[in-house]
C-alpha cells in the first residue's frame, strides 16, 4: 500500500433518480438504487471535500445517477454545503455542474437557478455532447427534439459562467478523428472554449458495443497529437491540450483506484453516502455512510 500524497478531485452525485432524457446505453442506470427520495447531500459529502482539499484537490463536480437539473433544490443543497466548507478553507477554484443540458434551453429555469448557483460557488456548466447536430443528439438522448445548442450555450454565458462540453464519443455517431475535430470546431465556433472527451462504456472502465473500436480512438489521439500541444499529461493517463488556443481533454470516464500509487484521482460521494475512490466501488471504499 502506497502512502497518498494527493487527491484530485470530487465527484458527488446529488438529487434522485428522476431524468429527462433516455438514453440506451446510460452508464448511471446502475447507481439509480442508491438514489435518495429527497434533496439533501449526504454527511459524508463534507467530509470528502474537506479530505481532498487536505490533499490538495482542485475539482467539484456535482452529476446525478439521473439529470441534476430535475432536482434543482439538490444542486442548491449541494453547492450550500460546499460554500460552508469554502468558508472553512476547503475552496475549490473549479466546481462543474454536469448536464445534458435540456433545461438550460429553458429562460426563466436558468434566470431562476443559475445566478443563484454561481453566488454558491458554482464557476462551469459541462453539456454532454453526443453529436453536434441536433437531431443526432436527440436520437442519443431519446427524445423527439432537443433544444438549441446555441441557447443552451447563450444562457449559460448570460449568467457569467463557464460553458464547457463534455464530448462523448460513441460508435456510429463521434467516434473517429474526422468526426472528432468537426465537434471540436464547431464547438469552439458556439463559444465552448473548454472540452472534454472521453469513450461510452461501462461503469466498471470496460468498454462495450457503444464504444468507439480500437482503431478509431487511436485516430483521435493522433489527430490530438499532430494538431494540439500537450498541456498537462494526467497521472491516470490521457491530458490536457492547447488547440488553437482552446484547452481539450482527452482522458478516460473511470479510473479503477490503485493502491500502490500515491494518488486518487477523485473521491466520488454516491447517493447513500458512500465514498470511493473510483466510480469502481469494489476495493475502493474510503468512507462508509
């Protein structure tokens, strides 16, 4: 057993079950028996936040084993307890919301919500991108029709947050490098100078028949290669590259925790209270609810 030196990150699902989308190949699906009925953050939460900052962690995120944005007293409840802990000195300089975005579309939601999040301490909003043309990315989240990407994004600039995307790339539809830099520009072009990317696959790190073949994940780390400059290479694998002046992060969905190195990636807070420290629960528990 190594001694760890650094903790990363946070990721805490927040809110319940509920979500506004259906997607066939939702990786959360497995984590919905934990989801609480109600909007408060579990206790261990704080504790988290604090173990990290500790170590020097830099990153909260807030996802859901559903949508967090159907339970935005959740987000609000969470972001509260981070703000008690900030003031205590366990400050994140990045705390992410993570989304499919199809609320933000919405005025009076984001006029409601998102100044109110930011006074919290929220700083970026990450849309999960499952194809750049908006009728792909209905189909991907089995709906009839998915909003303007443009006024997800304009809300969310409106409010003086961060806009990010989280690029999923997924057999048939973003899943090799010609495919891979249309998103990345055209993304760019909306105003989404942040980017990150990883595979569909399973919840234990695997991949599955969602996920991108061999071959064509190899032609997105080439094209990333030829065309970007390596920023910050993570400890886990995978990094952070400067596009054309824009930062792009390619790196993979779950990290199953090592003992014998010194570093946890991110302390992940389920909805029962337990805490890992990988999605990959089994050999990973830190604090049991």
């Amino acid at each position: 057993m190594a001694c760890i030196e650094k903790i990363y990150s946070v990721s805490a699902l927040v809110g319940d079950n509920t979500c506004n989308a259906n997607c066939s190949f939702c990786a959360a699906r497995d984590l919905r028996k934990d989801a609480t009925k109600h909007n408060q953050m579990p206790y261990t939460f704080k504790s988290a936040l604090k173990l990290s900052a500790r170590y020097g962690g830099w990153s909260l995120s807030l996802t859901s084993s559903g949508e967090p944005t159907c339970s935005p007293e959740a987000v609000t409840n969470a972001l509260k307890d981070y703000q008690e802990c900030a003031i205590q000195g366990a400050y994140y300089p990045n705390v992410n919301l993570f989304t499919n975005g199809i609320l933000l579309a919405n005025d009076s939601f984001c006029g409601e919500w998102l100044p109110y999040w930011k006074s919290l301490g929220l700083t970026a909003i990450a849309v999960s991108i499952h194809n750049i043309d908006e009728i792909g990315q209905a189909e991907a989240y089995g709906l009839l029709k998915y909003p303007s990407f443009k006024k997800i994004f304009d809300n969310i600039h409106k409010y003086d947050l961060q806009c990010r995307a989280t690029l999923l790339l997924r057999k048939g539809a973003i899943d090799n490098n010609i495919k891979y830099e249309k998103a990345i520009n055209c993304l760019i072009s909306n105003g989404v100078h942040n980017i990150s990317s990883w595979c569909i696959g399973n919840p234990d790190g695997t991949y599955n028949e969602y996920s991108p073949n061999f071959l064509d994940r190899l032609s997105i780390k080439l094209w990333l290669k030829r065309n970007a400059k390596l920023c910050h290479g993570h400890v886990w694998g995978g990094g952070i590259f400067d596009y054309k002046g824009n930062l792009i992060r390619l790196t993979d969905y779950v990290t199953k925790h090592n003992p014998h190195k010194d570093f946890v990636r991110q302390l992940v807070v389920f909805q029962d209270g337990l805490v890992a420290y990988s999605w990959i629960k089994e050999g990973a528990i830190c604090l049991m609810p």
